[in-house]
C-alpha cells in the first residue's frame, strides 16, 4: 500500500475545474441516454460486467468514461445503493435459502470504485459514502477536500442511484428514475465549468440566482446534468446543505 504525506499548509483551492463529466439517464420506460464522456458497456471488462446490476453498470459506465487510466481519486456517493440486489439477498435469508456469495461481494455499497479500480488496474484509492437525501453533497465535499490535501491529483466523484423497489415504497420521496453521473474535478485553473465552496453564512448569493436550501441527491444530480448539457438558459447555480454554499457555474463567468 502507498502512503503520502499531505501537507497541513495546504490551501483551498478557490474552485474546483469540471475537467470532464459523464451522465446515464433513466426514463419511467427504461430507457438509458448517455451523456457527455459516458464509456460504452463494452469499454467494462466483459468478467466484472457480467457480474454489475443495473447501478453498477452505470456508475461504472461514467466513472471509466472520465478516468479510464488510474490516474485520480474515486469518492462514490449513492442514497442507497444497489437495493434491489440487497432486497433479494434478504428475501432468500428470510426464506432460509442460501445467500450467494458473490451476489453479497457485488451488494456492498463500495462495489462501483472497486469495480472500476480493477478495471482501471488502480491503486489510487477510493472511498464511498451514503448521507440520506444529501449523499451527493456530502460527496462534493468529500472530493473537496480530497483536492485540499492532494491538490495534484483529480478526484472522481460519481453519484448512481436506481428506484427503490416497490416494497420500499414508503421510503420514496421524489424519485425520479435510475440516474448516473461522473464528475472529474481538479484543483488545475482552465476553461469550462467550476464548482465553488464556501461556509454558509446566511448572505444571499452574489448573483441574482436564487439559492436552493439543500435539494435532494437525485433532484441536485439531474439539475447539475441539465446545465452541463446545456438545457437550461443560465448555467449557474447556487445551494446550500449541511451548512455548506456550493456555487456551479462557467469559468468565463467566474472571472469576469
């Protein structure tokens, strides 16, 4: 295993560059549109795709397509992960049947990086996270602060989410189908779109932009993917979670 010393000198970055995203969106019929530098399901060794759900597939699907070598830092963020493979595996247990050890290894909420590090031949690293309705910001700020200590290498964020099975019904609350997204963030100045943080401090945002008080993780993640395919007329994009203020927008604007 490698280790690295980080500096306690080091400085946050002022923004965090999108050096390239990846998107897979689910409609209510099934239906998958690829997005920005999403990989082919070819591109996924045929041994390790064989064994992804749905989730997997698609997270890995994003992920390898903005960091096919292993050359950045992973932070996977999902509400629930696979559920509908853990709801299987827990119905077999109640009916005493034996549970598949492999459906068990693929169930584990850090199977997409571990997936995608393999198939990257990786050793980076990697790191997953879960926080309710505010798993994809508690993910940015993970990657945030991955930046601050290793300013020199890119963080993937990667976000998946499928709709809870029915007999989590009760647990929904907006769902809005199975959806996918892979952000390469770095700490290097450049063109394109950034991601800012700062401490919330109760001040309206600087711009004119209204500020969403602490969207859902699946409303956050369609609403980042809308701007950066450009469906939207502005761009920008302001909110705030867990006392935290993110700013999305275009580098051209932020310097002007």
């Amino acid at each position: 295993m490698q280790t690295e010393r980080v500096s306690a000198d080091n400085r946050p970055p002022d923004a965090a560059h999108i050096a390239a995203w990846a998107a897979i969106l689910c409609g209510a019929d099934g239906a998958e549109e690829r997005l920005g530098d999403c990989a082919g399901e070819k591109d996924i060794p045929a041994g390790l795709r064989r064994r992804l759900g749905s989730l997997g597939r698609m997270g890995v699907a994003c992920g390898l397509g903005v960091a096919p070598q292993g050359d950045a830092d992973i932070v996977f963020c999902s509400r629930h992960g696979d559920i509908s493979l853990a709801h299987q595996l827990l119905t077999a247990l109640v009916a005493g049947e034996p549970m598949s050890p492999a459906g068990f290894s693929m169930s584990v909420h850090n199977t997409v990086p571990g997936v995608l590090d393999l198939a990257r031949k990786a050793r980076v690293g990697h790191t997953a996270i879960a926080a309710g309705a505010q798993t994809l910001s508690a993910g940015l700020v993970e990657a945030w602060l991955r930046l601050v200590a290793r300013p020199h290498l890119d963080v993937v964020l990667i976000y998946a989410e499928m709709p809870l099975p029915d007999f989590y019904e009760q647990f929904m609350d907006g769902d809005l189908g199975g959806t996918a997204l892979a952000l390469r963030l770095s700490a290097a100045r450049g063109e394109g779109t950034l991601l800012s943080l700062s401490p919330e401090d109760g001040r309206p945002p600087p711009s004119a932009l209204p500020l969403v008080d602490e969207p859902s993780a699946e409303f956050l993640a369609r609403e980042l993917v809308s701007r950066l395919r450009g469906q939207v007329a502005s761009p920008e994009m302001c909110w705030r979670s867990q006392g935290f203020r993110w700013s999305f927008g275009s580098a051209a604007n932020a310097a002007s």
